[in-house]
C-alpha cells in the first residue's frame, strides 16, 4: 500500500486524535502482558518491532524494546467503565501489584474519589505510573 493510500480498515479522520503511541519497555513481552492481564485485555500480534495491546476505541499502546539506557517512566491514563473498575482492582490484587490513591504512590492499597469517580495508580514493570479512572478529570 503506497503512503497516500488509506488503511482498508481505517475510516478516514474527521477530527485530530490520538492513534497510537510507543511504550519503552525492558522486555515488551512482560510488560504487554502484564497491562493486558490488569486490563481485561488482550496483545495483539507483532507489528514489526512493536507489541500491541488495543485498548478498544481505536488506540493502540505499542511496546517497544528499549535496548540502550534506562526506561523514562512516562504516565499512562485509563478510563475504564465503572462497573469493570473492581475487577482491574481485583487483578492488581491477585498478581500482588500495589495500587495508590494518589500520582506520588501514598496511600496504599487505597482508591481516589475524585470527580464522583474512583481512581488508582501502579506502576508497570518498568517503573510507568499507571492510572485507571471511572471519570475524567473535569478541565477548566
């Protein structure tokens, strides 16, 4: 397929959004399973040198394997439906993942109320701080 030509699959954008993004990772594998699994998710097939894990409304974290220097920590954000949040918090449980009301890590082992929602952080395998949220973040 030639640079000009849509994806079949592809509806062509009518408004600018997020389509993918890279997340650095020791091992792609371990850490694209691990968000999956927290999730409720699956990985997708290799795409070239990238792991994908879909995250069901057209965006794709794509995990790459960062060979030189140490992993920056970056911040992830998921909004998850209200009635899936217990069972994320379950699976962080299970797998004996720490999870935190709050970015800096207090908290533990508690969830956030913010925006009439419920939220909590962890961090993935590499030190990324993860948060899911039942409510996005009123904005100014």
């Amino acid at each position: 397929m030639s640079p000009d030509q849509q994806h079949p699959h592809t509806p062509p954008a009518t408004a600018v959004r997020l389509d993918h993004t890279v997340v650095h990772a020791t091992d792609p594998q371990v850490s694209a399973a691990f968000l999956a699994e927290v999730l409720g998710l699956a990985v997708g097939a290799p795409f070239g040198p990238f792991l994908p894990v879909d995250l069901g409304n057209g965006v794709t974290l794509d995990y790459y394997r960062r060979r030189d220097g140490s992993i920056q920590s970056q911040h992830y954000a998921f909004l998850v439906p209200d009635d899936a949040f217990d069972a994320v918090i379950a699976r962080l449980e299970s797998l004996r993942v720490t999870y935190y009301a709050d970015p800096d890590h207090t908290g533990a082992g508690r969830v956030n109320h913010l925006f009439g929602g419920r939220g909590a952080y962890f961090s993935d395998p590499d030190g990324h701080n993860m948060e899911i949220i039942t409510r996005t973040y009123a904005r100014p």
